[in-house]
C-alpha cells in the first residue's frame, strides 16, 4: 500500500502549492477532508463502500431501504394486497427498477450503426466493493452500478452526434475512473485522461491499475512536478497538469462536477479546453446547479454554475450545442449537452 500512500501524500502536496484556481472550491473543501478521513481509517479495496462514497463520488439507487427494512414494508403491503409479489416489493426499493430503467434507455438509445457494441456484456468490476451491483442486462455475472449506468447513457447520448467511437477522451472530475473502465474494457487502444484532485486521484488510479496494469500512467516518481506529460496509453493526473498534457483528443467530459465548482474555475476549464482544440466537449451538470452555502465553508457554492451558463461559456469559446437532454434520458435535475467545435 505505499505506493498509494506516496501518490497521496504527492498530489496533497501539490494541491497546497498549484495555482489557486485548480484547488478545491467551497463545495469540496468539507468532501476532501470526508474521503481523506476515509481513506486513512479503511481500506482502499473497499472504496465504493466508503461512508462518504455515495456523496461524493458514487452515488446509488433507492433510498435507503435496508433489506430488513424492505421485508418489513413487504409484510406491511401483504396486509392490504394479498396478491402482491415479494420480488416486485423488492425490485421497487431496492433501486432495481431504477437501474433497470437507465439500461434501458441507454442501450435504446444507442446509435449501433456508428457505435457497434453488446452493451449487455459490459459491466462493472467488482473491484471496490460496490455496495450495489445490478444484473440488469439478463446476462450471467454482469452487473452494474450507478455510475457505470450514468455513463452508458452520456456514452450513448455522444453515440448520436461522432460518427465513430472515441480514441481519446480527456475527463474533468473521474471520480473512480469508472468512464476509463467502459473505455478500456471496449478498445484495447484507446487513450483515456482523467485529471482530478486528491485522494480521488489515489482512488481512480489504484482502480484503473487494478483493471488494466501498466496501459494506465499514475502520477509516480516517472513524472516530474513540471513540464509537458506524453500520454502514449492511459493516465490519471493532478487537475493542475492539465494543461501539460500534450496531444489531440477527441471528446472531453465533465460530469456532475462542474455544478459544484465556482463560475470562474469553470470559465478556466472552458478555456483550457477551448485551447487544445477538442472538437466535442460533453456536459451532465445541474439545471440549476447546487444550493448555495449561507457562508464560507459551510456546505454548498458561493455562486451556482447553472446548465446555461455552461453552455455560454462554451458557445463564447467556439462551440455550438449539437445535443441537449433533459429528464428522459438524465432523469433528476441534469442536463447533458453534446458540444461541437465550430469548424473553419
């Protein structure tokens, strides 16, 4: 485990001392030190349960039925329904509905001429620990979570507007690396970039190393604090070497992440991208972005980045909205836009 424990005590290290617009606005601040918490007191094999896993970084379906609590509810329902089925009870409370759902739409929204795919035999890995794991594709040990399902239906709603799968895509705010994990798991080729702060640069890359060996590049000893980083396979990266990242992409993604920064870190970020000439740029953040803190440090934003403002800041810099999704493919408060870079 030290070399997990090094790559964590680098990165702290060097979120102290990169510029100020790359360290941990207001909202993240409390989540940092929750993850960090964790982080120290259990193990890292366990990350998706964590206690502060499913506010941070791994959201879940349901809300909140125990299965002591669901068999509870089940005997309660029998009481006025004698017809009622266990498994219906179940599936209702457990998220299963809800998960079920998001493969649905995802997998019927996929555009199979320009991406082939069997969405059914992807999956997450059980790597982590997931706290939930759904088989919701109808095949034999494939499951997934929430986060894998969230990125199916960005992945799909993208499958609409670039004619050909990906072969390299930059990600603002990884999480866990899950996006990396659909990546790599589908083509042994591509180039997949995940920049982010600390400990989630730790969690991502223990995860992606932990799937895919050496086609993943960790921030280790290999790279120096300065200077251009050629990315030949794969990498997980401090936020504030983004722009040292050197060759083209194709997409970039920001998913649930820009909603909880400040406006002018995302005006920066629209910027960073703007300038390494990315033609697509994808977007999943809040509608009306998060709550607003009462002060300084306490839970929330100071200022809420709004879906409209995102897209103004993109259009400002070039682009053009070629898709925009609401409720029926997001569902909740969320609003993916598909960016195209103006063409000369």
């Amino acid at each position: 485990m030290s070399q997990w424990s090094d790559l964590t005590a680098r990165t702290l290290a060097g979120l102290g001392t990169c510029e100020p617009i790359y360290q941990p606005t207001n909202f993240w601040s409390r989540g940092l030190r929750w993850l960090l918490k964790d982080l120290d007191e259990r193990k890292l094999e366990e990350f998706k349960y964590w206690p502060s896993s499913s506010s941070w970084f791994y959201p879940i379906y349901g809300n909140g039925f125990s299965n002591a609590t669901i068999e509870k509810t089940y005997e309660f329902a029998k009481t006025v329904n004698d017809g009622v089925w266990h498994s219906y009870i179940n599936s209702a409370l457990n998220g299963s509905f809800e998960a079920r759902r998001d493969f649905d739409v995802a997998y019927m929204f996929w555009n199979r001429d320009r991406w082939p795919i069997e969405l059914e035999n992807l999956g997450e890995s059980r790597v982590g620990k997931p706290r939930q794991y759904y088989p919701v594709s109808g095949v034999k040990d494939v499951g997934f979570g929430r986060p894998y399902l969230n990125y199916l239906m960005i992945l799909s709603a993208l499958s609409n507007h670039v004619e050909a799968p990906p072969k390299s895509v930059l990600e603002i705010g990884g999480g866990f690396g899950v996006l990396g994990e659909i990546l790599m798991t589908r083509d042994p080729e591509v180039r997949y970039v995940d920049v982010d702060i600390p400990p989630l640069i730790t969690v991502a890359s223990y995860y992606l190393t932990t799937l895919f060996g050496d086609r993943v590049m960790i921030y280790d000893d290999a790279l120096k604090d300065g200077g251009p980083i050629d990315v030949p396979h794969s990498a997980v990266l401090p936020n504030w070497r983004i722009e040292d990242v050197t060759g083209d992409f194709d997409v970039a993604l920001n998913a649930y992440s820009f909603q909880e920064m400040e406006p002018d870190v995302v005006e920066h970020y629209a910027t960073v991208l703007a300038g390494k000439n990315i033609r697509y740029v994808v977007s999943l953040n809040s509608v009306e972005g998060k709550p607003k803190a009462k002060q300084v440090g306490e839970w929330g934003v100071i200022d809420p980045v709004t879906s409209d403002m995102i897209e103004a800041m993109f259009q400002a810099r070039g682009y053009r909205v070629a898709g925009s999704y609401g409720k029926f493919l997001t569902r909740g408060a969320g609003r993916l836009v598909v960016f195209e870079r103006e063409q000369a």
